[in-house]
C-alpha cells in the first residue's frame, strides 16, 4: 500500500496508512508493538481507537496529517444516513487527474483507504468482495471503473453484482470529496501522545514526564495555513485548476524557514546544563519541532524550571529528554511559472556539490500535468547551521522543492549530519 498525503481546503490528509486490529493484547504489548515499528521505520505518528469487544485499532504513518479514510467515514454516516456498523466500498474520480480515491470500511471500521489508478481497483476489490464473506454497501462518484448503474450482470473485474454481494448500490449526483472535514479524533499524533489521548496506561520502569500538546497544540496545528491560501485552496475546487497538486505542495513552507527555525531551536537549547543534543527533527504537516537529547539525571529539575516560561514542552524517557515546539511557519505564494524537471534537476546538483554532499533522486512520478521526483539531501556540517546550510538557504530557496522532512542528527556536540527528504516538482 503506497503511503499518499494530499491537501483540501488548505488541510493535509493521508491516505494508506497501515492500519491494525488487535484481540486480546494488553495494553504493554501493544504499545511495544508500536515502539518496535518507530524503531524500525523512524518517527511515526499514530491514532489509536478502543473498539467493541476488547478490539484496539491502530493506524500508523511516518507521515502527519488527517485520516483520509475515516474523516471521509464520518461524512457518510452524518451527511448520508449509513448505519455505524455498516460495511462500504466507495470509489469517486479525482477531478482532473488520472487516479480514484477508494475507501473501504468493513463493519464499521475503516480498512483500506488509497488514491490509485483505476486499472489497480477491479483486481482488489474483486478480491475484497469475495474474501469478506459479506456483502456491500457501494457508493460510487464520476468516471470509475464501477458500472455507471446496478444491472443485472453488471461486474467489477471478475465479480458479478448479485444480490447476495451487493447490499446496496448508490451513484452520487455531485463529489462527496469536498465536503470531507479534518475531525481532531483523527489526526495523526506522536506516539506517546497518541497512547497518552487513548488513555492507555504508562508502562512500568519508563519514567514519563508526558508531553501534552493538548488542545491548544491542536490549534496551532490548524494555523500552520494561513488565511489567505485556505481561501485560495477553497475557490480552486470550483474552478477546473490542472495543477491544484502542484499549487498544494509548493505552497507549503520553504526550506529556508524550516532550517532557520531548526537553528534558533538548536541555539535556544544547546546552552541548557547537562543537556547533549542528539537530534531535531521537522515533518511536513505535524506542526512543531521535535528535539532528542541525552541528559544527566541530576538535571531534570533544573531543567523543568528554567523552561517554566518557554513555548517547549519537555516530556522525560529513560536517560533521555523530548523537547517538543509548536512552530507557525509562513506559506510560500502560488507558484505562477512552472519549470521542466530536467532543467531544474542540476541546480539540485550544483548546489550539493558546493558542500560537498550527497544526492540521492527517486523514479519520476507524473500525473497528466505535472512531473515529480523524489530526493535525498544528505550533508556533514560542524557547528550547526553554518556555511553548508547558509549555502543550502542561498540556493535552494527558489527552487520548485516541496520539504517533506528535515533531520539533523548530531554526532558530538560540534559535529552533525542534515538529511532533507522532498520532492522536486516540474514539467
């Protein structure tokens, strides 16, 4: 399942985050499941949901933003009657592009949400259907590769629409997709703060001081987008805009803003007694700056007091200290030329080699308008920021890059590693 994030009305959303249900499992062993695949995958952000029957469901995303699947789900039932226990497949065309949103929800619970080519839906769907051993509410918008009406005979891939797999069968008159709302319950959080808002008990021998970015961090999530581009986004549902996409991603933050707020963190908290900084850590759509450091025991108090008046929060894990501040960084302006790949690309280039870093360029991906690739930035610098992320600042501001995430990892006090991942967006 490919992990997508996409913007409406100014909003991110991601769609095919990986999503588990567990029976019978303490609280403990879930949460250490949890652990184990931030271990393995890196920071990932999580919502956990208590079901019925002693069931917990986790959905879990190294990437932050609304649950696609379920904030959709919630639309359904309130603005169209579907019972809270019912089990759906809908499908509806994304406007000007060459690719669906499908979402699935079995019994109540949402288990598959994605925005793919139609030419992958038949297949899975046909399999879903006759693996379920239940039968389906379909709800269906614009040009899917679901019959334009339910007729006898009528099929998806391979699977006939009878009776007793087709529940309900409904074609919408207008696009459900703009009317989906980002519902707090579904926003993807840290770990610790998810466990801490499913009220999942602390773990013994962890000694927790527990980050709260509580309702007021929500908020400040909210005001990442300023007004101006939520309007902006807001009028391009109604107007046909080929590279609304495009506009989305290159309106979001610069790398020049988020690597001189990683600076003032970094000099804000370098100073503090006993306090060895490891790591800071931004992500496109979570909102704030995450800090790791190592730290003296006998500090702790000390630090707790000289942060008493700061916008950190400061949350205590076995030997190690989590700075966590919400950050409010300006939006670029729309983009009003856009430049081919190939040309840009080198200037990526060039600007690397200057300090002497690494490259690394995913395949290119393209929808009907527009090209995308994925990259890689990787350099040493001693005394973070200094002339390597001065340069970087220079060259890149202008470039056509959308910042997924920056991490600067610090080997010793002086000596550190910045790794951007983003994605370079063109013609």
């Amino acid at each position: 399942m490919s992990l997508v994030y996409f913007q409406l009305k100014g909003e991110t959303f991601i769609a095919g985050a990986n999503r588990d249900t567990y029976a019978g499992k303490s609280a403990k062993q879930i949460k250490e499941t949890l652990i184990s695949i931030e271990t393995a995958e890196g920071p990932t952000a999580a919502v956990i949901k208590k079901g019925s029957s002693g069931l917990v469901h986790t959905v879990t995303s190294t990437l932050s933003g609304y649950l696609f699947g379920e904030c959709l789900w919630e639309y359904l039932k309130k603005e169209m009657g579907r019972s809270a226990g019912d089990s759906i497949i809908f499908c509806e065309e994304k406007r000007n592009e060459s690719e669906c949103y499908l979402v699935i929800v079995s019994q109540g619970v949402v288990i598959y949400d994605a925005i793919i080519p139609p030419s992958q839906i038949d297949e899975f769907v046909s399999d879903t259907i006759k693996n379920s051993g239940e039968s389906f509410n379909i709800i269906v918008y614009g040009n899917t590769p679901f019959p334009a009406e339910n007729e006898l005979g009528s099929s998806i891939g391979d699977i006939v629409l009878e009776p007793e797999l087709i529940k309900s069968y409904t074609v919408l008159d207008s696009p459900c997709i703009d009317h989906v709302l980002p519902l707090k319950r579904y926003l993807l959080l840290p770990i610790p703060s998810a466990l801490i808002k499913a009220r999942m008990a602390i773990p013994k021998g962890a000694i927790y001081i527990i980050l709260l970015a509580s309702f007021l961090g929500y908020m400040a999530y909210e005001t990442i987008v300023p007004e101006e581009v939520v309007k902006q986004v807001t009028k391009a549902v109604t107007v046909v805009d080929h590279y609304v996409g495009f506009n989305d991603k290159l309106t979001t933050p610069t790398h020049k803003d988020i690597l001189n707020a990683m600076g003032r963190a970094h000099e804000e908290l370098v100073t503090l007694p006993g306090v060895s900084i490891q790591k800071i850590y931004f992500q496109h759509g979570q909102g704030n700056l995450t800090v790791t450091a190592n730290i003296a025991e006998a500090s702790h108090a000390q630090i707790n007091e000289l942060l008493t008046t700061s916008p950190w929060e400061v949350n205590f894990i076995n030997g190690q200290v989590f700075f966590t501040k919400d950050i409010l960084l300006k939006n670029r302006q729309k983009p009003t030329q856009i430049y081919p790949i190939k040309a840009v690309l080198p200037m990526v280039l060039d600007g690397v080699y200057l300090i002497d870093g690494t490259l690394s360029v995913g395949d290119e991906g393209a929808t009907r308008h527009y090209k995308e690739r994925t990259l890689t930035i990787k350099y040493e610098e001693d005394y973070f920021p200094s002339y390597k992320t001065d340069e970087i600042i220079t060259k890149f501001t202008t470039l056509p890059l959308h910042i997924k995430s920056v991490d600067v990892s610090f080997t010793s006090r002086s000596r550190s590693e910045v790794t951007t991942n983003a994605s370079l967006l063109g013609e």
